[in-house]
C-alpha cells in the first residue's frame, strides 16, 4: 500500500517545529500539512517497472472541501472518500467507507517528533519509523530544509518513505516493491504548490 498526501515551498530555510505551550507542553509550530480551502500541491510521478524507462503522470492534489466532525475540522476533496486533520499529536486521516455510515480516524505522521521515534498504524500492521529530522531534499519545486522522512516498514523487501517539509506538507516520496511481478518503483516528487497563509 502507498500512502500519498502532498504539498511543497521554494527555498525554504528550516524551522524550528516545537514551541512550548502555556500549559508548558510542547505543540507544533506549524502544521506537518497545512490544511487549509485552496490548497493545492501538484506532483510528477514516476512508475518504473511496466514500461520502459518509465510512465509519468502529473497528479494534482487541492483541497475543496471541509466538514465538522467529533469537534474538528476535517479537509478533503469533493468526491473522496479520505479526509485529513491536524492537532497537537499530528497528521490524521479519515476514511469513510461508501456505502456506509462508519468513520475511522487515525494518526498517520506524529509530529512534532524526535529521530528514531516509531509507532504502529492503529487500523494496519505497519509500522511508520523517522529516519530523517533536518534533512535537506530538493524536488522539481526547489530545495527544502528542515524536512521529515516517514519510512513505512513493509514486509518482503517493499520500500516505502515519505518526506515532509513541515508548513508545505509532502514533498517526495519513494516505493519499491522487488517481488511484484514485474517488480515495480516509484517515485513522487512535489513540482508546485500553493499554500494559503
């Protein structure tokens, strides 16, 4: 399974993601996606495996639609079936299945975070672990420091990570799976965005 959100920013300098709260805990300083109407991320994609050398698709990801759930703001796109929420603990989806009445929330991406921190996706057997905090990764959209790697450890061999730039969201990502038939990769990489301040 891959696992995509999007988004991206020009020469960025990094940033500090943690301030301390007046209650004294630490919250984000700003959001690892920032949700918010209008926002949009456009990404190259690159399938290796089918054809030769590879398939490119341009996917463009903009967020149109809003709804108040459980007490918060949830923010997708018209027609989805997926919806995404940030708090002080991170980065969440929302699935609703069609058809049927039931939600599920989960925490995908923890953030803030420390390197080496892990934890199980509540709903999957997979484990998401922070390989990179500070990294600096250049897309088709320019170079971005301060960034964020997710890997999501697989079984068999698959390869699969995210990269985040905390305030633009996702900004390139990597899959591999070597025993698919054909084996297959592939890559995004964030190419423009626009983020409303």
């Amino acid at each position: 399974m891959l696992v995509l959100v999007t988004a991206s920013l020009i020469g960025v300098t990094g940033c500090d993601s943690k301030v301390t709260s007046p209650q004294g805990g630490v919250t984000p300083r700003v959001e690892l996606i920032p949700l918010a109407l209008g926002n949009s991320w456009v990404y190259r994609e690159r399938l290796y495996g089918y054809e030769d050398p590879y398939t490119e698709t341009i996917d463009t990801s903009r967020i149109d639609s809003a709804f108040m759930w459980q007490g918060r703001l949830w923010f997708g796109s018209r027609g989805g079936s997926s919806f995404s929420s940030n708090d002080t603990a991170g980065y969440w989806v929302l699935t609703i299945a069609e058809g049927d009445t039931s939600r599920t929330a989960q925490l995908r991406y923890r953030f803030p975070v420390e390197l080496g921190e892990s934890w199980v996706w509540e709903s999957d057997t997979m484990t998401v672990r922070v390989t990179a905090v500070g990294q600096e990764v250049i897309t088709p959209a320019g170079k971005f420091t301060g960034c964020i790697r997710y890997d999501i450890v697989q079984p068999e061999g698959i390869t699969n990570y995210l990269t985040f730039r905390p305030g633009i969201g996702f900004i390139k990502a990597f899959y591999d799976n070597p025993v698919m038939t054909p084996p297959i990769s592939l890559t995004n990489e964030l190419t423009s965005y626009h983020v409303v301040e």
